[in-house]
C-alpha cells in the first residue's frame, strides 16, 4: 500500500513538472521596430528648443545638459 502511495505521488509530481516545461512564449506577434532616440518625434511641443530633429550631437547635448540640472554636486 506504501509503495502505490509512494508510486502515484511520484506520477502526480512528475506529471506537475511536465507541465511547467510546456509553457508557451509571451510574446506579442507584433515585431515593432524601434527607431534611433535622435531621430526625433512626430508630436509637436515635445522637443527642447535649440534641438535638431536627426542631429545626434545637438540630441547628446541636450541630454548632457539635462542631466547637469539633475546633479545635486552641480546645483
């Protein structure tokens, strides 16, 4: 009687780890392509004056001057 507890516990246990082995991918379907962060947006109002869209130095420059107003060492 041991040995058929012991049996169909371990036929419960391996049948719950099958299980989690069949687990399917979450993904979307959708493959979205990003583009570049200096490209620029298409909303108007969102973009910092003295910034060029496209321009990745004038985009660099206003991240580093962005970042120098959340530096407390600088403030």
């Amino acid at each position: 009687m041991r040995a058929r507890r012991t049996l169909g516990a371990a036929a419960l246990l391996s049948v719950f780890m099958l299980a989690a082995c069949g687990e399917k991918p979450q993904t979307s379907g959708v493959k979205k392509v990003d583009a570049k962060a200096h490209s620029g947006s298409t909303v108007s109002g969102y973009t910092a004056p003295g910034w060029e869209p496209g321009n990745k130095t004038s985009w660099e420059g206003q991240v580093r001057e962005r970042n120098k107003g959340q530096n407390e060492y600088q403030r």
